[in-house]
C-alpha cells in the first residue's frame, strides 16, 4: 500500500459550513500523537492558526475563518505525513506545520525528500534551506555552511555523519573546533585538554545523545570510532573514511581554515559551520569563516550554504531576536 493511499485511508476531511471543518483520522496511534498529551499539541495549533479547534473521540472540529481553516487543515495534513515517516510529532513539528512561506508543506512528498533516519529518531528538513544544506552533506565532499544559531547546522550535519557511521560508509566520525574561550578561560577550567574543550562542544554530544543515545555514543567515543578532538590537533594529519565536522568555525582563522580543510582523504567528508554574528575573537576581523567562503566560493566541488533567521527552527522568538540584533547593525552602520 503506497503512502498516498494510507494517507487517503487515514484522513477524513469535510467541510461542514463556511467556517467549519470536520476531520476524521483513523489511526488512534497517529491522532494521539498528533493531538499531544492533554491536548498540547491541538492547543498550540489552535494559537497559531487563530482558530477554535474541538477534539471528541476520533473527531477534530476547526472553526475559523476560511484563509485560517486552509491553514489549519495544511498542518495537520503535514503532520499526517511527518507521522508516516517518522512515527513522533515534535513540538517543533507543530510550529513547522503551520509556516506559510514554506511552500515545500503543500506537498505531501516533497517536504520530507531529505529524510535521515537514525537509532533514535527520523530527522527531516524544516526548510528549503536545509533540505539543501541536507542534499549538500550527502552529495558533496565539502560543506561550507554559515547562519545564525538555531539553523541546524550541527545537528543536522551530526545526523548525516552518524548515518554513514552505522552504514558503515566511514570508519570514523571527527568532532573539532577552535580552542577559543567565550567568556571563560580555558587555562582555568579543570582536567587535561580534551577535558577543557569537551564543555564547548556540548552542542555536538547533545546532538550526538539525541540521535544515538547516550551509552552507545560514549562507547563509540571509547573505540574511536567517534572522536573528539581542538582544531589543533588536526594538523599534519590525513582524515581517511571519516566524516569530520569543524564546529564554530567563526573562531578559526583563515589559515586554520585551510589546514583543516586541507586535511581531506581518501572516502572523508569534511564540514565547516558557524555564525559569523558571533566571533569570540580579541580581534574579531581575524576570523576566516567569512574569508574562506569568499575565497572558496568559485570552486564548484565545495558546497557553500547560508542560512539566515527564515531557517531558525528553535523557538519562534529567536528568529525575530536574530532579526532584531540584524537591523540594529544596520542602523549602527548608518
């Protein structure tokens, strides 16, 4: 059975006036996840969409305007489909599902073209830009990705990389970045080095946690099958069968750009992320991130992807935080 015809079985739409719709779906498991426990998920579809929404036994009653019950039968149609693939509703999801200036959601196919399935959990893009960035990972060597927080940067180049680990498709996954401190001292933090660097890539163990699970990715770390490791400790080294990932690239030099970069071997993709908003630099025009994407631009086997705050998927209010800092910039140059 197709996911089309699944989809049709499932999901009962009729319109029952001007302003009110009637949805049916089949599939308890599907609607409770859909709905959310105590009806969070419904509720927050309800806020988003300006619209009264009913639940009774299979039942969702939506009443709004027309534009607003368009919007409100587009979400949950898409997440009918995210629930086909991934069989969990996110709170992100619930959000995602009601962007109007996402047209991938109008399609039932086409959002979830990028799909990465892990141990734990199915990741999909929640935007144009990272289906690209996701396609990028996949297909090219190297990635050059910049953009505010919040885009999934790492994440989502975490989940490529764990992917091809469990295909085994690289024998290694590698974790950098630039030993530069923000806000704390490195020199007074406890234990040897990795120890010191380790709390400035928690957001790669978290992603890491996330998608693996906790137990299996330390023992990963153990085998070296996962390695973790300051951006100087890249040099002089050939990266062969892995899929290694410079975090936080903002902080790095040019020139440590480079050597990264450079290290590339035989069967290895190489990754470089960051937020050129947020140099913790002294000297903050030292930071290669923006020069090296300048530089490398023209070279068709590198990829190059920016995100901006459209692509934030955290909460809705760092985007417009992000927005806000952007135009107070501007205003600052002028």
């Amino acid at each position: 059975m197709s996911k089309i015809s699944k989809f049709e079985q499932n999901l009962i739409i009729k319109k029952i006036d001007e302003k009110t719709v009637n949805i049916a779906i089949n599939d308890n498991e599907m609607l409770m996840s859909i709905v959310g426990q105590f009806d969070l998920n419904l509720k927050s579809l309800s806020k988003l969409t300006n619209t009264d929404v009913y639940f009774r036994g299979n039942s969702i009653t939506c009443k709004g305007d027309k534009e607003n019950l368009s919007i409100f039968c587009e979400a949950i149609k898409f997440l009918i489909n995210k629930y086909f693939l991934t069989k969990i509703i996110e709170k992100e999801d619930i959000i995602l599902s009601v962007k109007k200036n996402l047209e991938i959601e109008k399609s039932n196919v086409k959002s979830f073209k990028q799909l990465i399935k892990t141990p734990k959990k199915s990741v999909i893009a929640r935007s144009e830009k990272q289906s690209e960035y996701i396609k990028a990972l996949k297909e090219n060597d190297i990635v050059i990705s910049l953009g505010p927080a919040g885009t999934g940067k790492s994440f989502l180049a975490v989940s490529v990389a764990i992917t091809l680990l469990m295909e085994k498709k690289i024998d290694r996954v590698i974790l950098s970045r630039p030993a530069v401190e923000a806000g704390e001292k490195l020199g007074f933090l406890p234990g040897d080095m990795k120890e010191k660097v380790d709390p400035y890539l928690r957001p790669l163990y978290d992603a890491l946690y996330e998608l693996f699970g906790a137990d299996k990715i330390d023992k990963k770390i153990e085998t070296g099958e996962i390695e973790i490791a300051p951006l100087a400790f890249m040099r002089g080294r050939t990266l062969k069968n892995c899929f290694a990932i410079l975090d936080e690239a903002q902080n790095a030099t040019e020139t440590q750009i480079k050597m990264f970069l450079t290290r590339i071997g035989e069967n290895s993709k190489l990754v470089v992320n960051g937020d050129p908003s947020q140099v913790d630099l002294i000297n903050k025009a030292h930071s290669g991130l923006t020069k090296s994407r300048n530089i490398l631009k023209y070279l068709k086997e590198i990829k190059i992807i920016e995100f901006d705050h459209n692509d934030v998927v955290r909460h809705p209010l760092v985007s417009k935080i992000i927005k806000a800092y952007q135009s107070r910039s501007i205003d600052d140059q002028n």
